[in-house]
C-alpha cells in the first residue's frame, strides 16, 4: 500500500488524508462520536487519535476533510483491503495502550491466575 501511496497519482494532500483515513477506520468504532472523557477512560490521550475520533461515520469523514465525491471512500476501503486489512495500523495506536493492559494483567492474575485475554493482546499488540 505504501507503493500506492507514494506513486505520482497521490497528491501529498490525498496522501495526507489517505493515512489519516486508514488511522480512523483503524480505531474503535464503538469510540467515534463519544465525548472526550470517554475515550480518555480507554487511555486514549493523543491529540490525532482524540481528534478523528470526533468521527463518527465516513460521511462525516468526507465533510470533515473536504472530500466531495464518497466513492474515494469506497476506493480507499478497497485499497485497505487489497493490502492486507488493518491490523498493522491498529498497532499505531493500541501500542500505547500496553501498559495499561499489562496492568490489566496484573489485577486479573493475581484475582484469578487466568491472562489469555491479556496473552492475545501481547500476540496481536506487541508481536510476542
């Protein structure tokens, strides 16, 4: 996909919001629209990530970043698709909340010695 990206069809600005685009659809979508203090509880606090979740479906998406014509939307998803889906920018974001799942870890373990929850995180997340 970066390929793509990088090739002379893509402006700089669509590259822009392209990565912006895959970043949002990357996040949770049960947290776009909800008030800051929601997402911050999910240890969300990074401005970008606070910001394109204000989102709430693509249609807002378009308005938002000037995009006149929704089938670019439909495109991109295709474009996301065709290189493998979104795991490897879930990471982006998710990475940062590691340390609040190892905490997680820590509570459940010594609750219930029970952590596959937390060990596929560790698989998905971390690469472990």
């Amino acid at each position: 996909m970066d390929d793509e990206i990088n090739s002379p069809k893509f402006s700089a600005y669509k590259r822009q919001e392209f990565e912006s685009y895959i970043l949002w659809r990357s996040m949770p979508s049960i947290l776009r629209g909800q008030p800051k203090h929601v997402i911050e509880k999910f240890g969300i606090d990074d401005e970008l990530a606070m910001s394109l979740l204000e989102i709430k479906n693509q249609t807002e998406f378009a308005k938002r970043f000037g995009i006149k014509d929704l089938g670019t939307l439909t495109e991109w998803n295709k474009k996301i698709e065709e290189s493998g889906g979104l795991l490897k920018n879930v990471n982006s974001w998710a990475k940062k909340l590691t340390p609040n799942v190892l905490s997680a870890l820590y509570r459940e373990a010594t609750k219930t010695g029970k952590a596959a929850e937390v060990k596929a995180w560790m698989e998905i997340v971390e690469g472990m």
